[in-house]
C-alpha cells in the first residue's frame, strides 16, 4: 500500500511539470527564433558588404587596366561593368548606386548600397600607372643632362 500512494505522488509531480515546461517553451521559443533571424540578418548584411567591396575593387583595377592598355572607354562603361558584375549577388540590399572618378593618378569607384534604413558605403580605388610616361620622361632628363 505504501507503494501505491508513493506512485501516486510521482505521477501527480509529473502532471504538475507537463504543464509548467509548455509554459517555459512559449517563453524561451520566440526568443530563439528572433536570435536565429538576427544572426541571419547580420549575416547577410555582411556578406552583401563583402559583395559590394570587391565588385568595386575589380570594377577599379579593370578601368586602371584599360587606361594602362589605352582603351577608348568612359565612366559610364565602367558604372555598366560595375552593375552587371553585381547583378544577382546581393541577398539583402536590394538598390546599388555607383559613381566612378577618374583623375590624374587614381580611379576611384564610389558604391553604395541600400536596404530599408540599412546602407553599406564603400570607395576602392586603383592607381593609374603610366610608367611608360615615366621611363620616357627620365630617359629624356639623362639625355638633357649629359648634354650639358
């Protein structure tokens, strides 16, 4: 008989428990769930931004490339080499505007990208060499000064 209402005191604890750990879940689920979306979200955010850093760095090396190689091409095809190397690749960003400087020594490329009041800004740029430029302009001052 003992055993009996020791038995009974065990499922009456069990019964009382089911109900308490549905309780806990309903609390500590949402929770999970919105850490789970965060980390997602960071997640792409950042991934996006890698994304937009290196499309914009290619996007400088090519211009400095054919303006080594002396292309005919403008800002405008670089900005059209830019979107078309980006198109696809965003998971998070959705609008990207890019603008392209070319000075006297540098191509800088000027991207941003924007999602909600979330925005990724970056500026790579690439140097534009001219060594022949260079070589030819130090042959000529040798030249001038054994002249001399």
């Amino acid at each position: 008989m003992v055993k009996l209402v020791h038995h009974n005191r065990v499922q009456r604890a069990a019964v009382e428990c089911k109900g308490s750990a549905t309780v806990e879940m309903a609390i500590i689920m949402p929770l999970f769930l919105l850490i789970f979306l965060l980390i997602v979200q960071v997640v792409f955010y950042f991934h996006d931004k890698c994304v937009l850093y290196a499309t914009a760095y290619e996007t400088a090396v090519v211009g400095a490339q054919k303006e080594h190689q002396e292309y005919d091409y403008s800002e405008s095809d670089l900005e059209v080499h830019f979107q078309d190397r980006i198109k696809g690749k965003l998971i998070f960003f959705s609008r990207v505007d890019v603008s392209v400087t070319k000075g006297i020594e540098r191509l800088k490329i000027h991207a941003e990208a924007y999602h909600r009041g979330w925005k990724i800004h970056t500026e790579q740029s690439a140097m534009l060499m001219r060594t022949e430029e260079y070589i030819y302009y130090t042959e000529t001052e040798n030249e001038r000064s054994l002249a001399k």
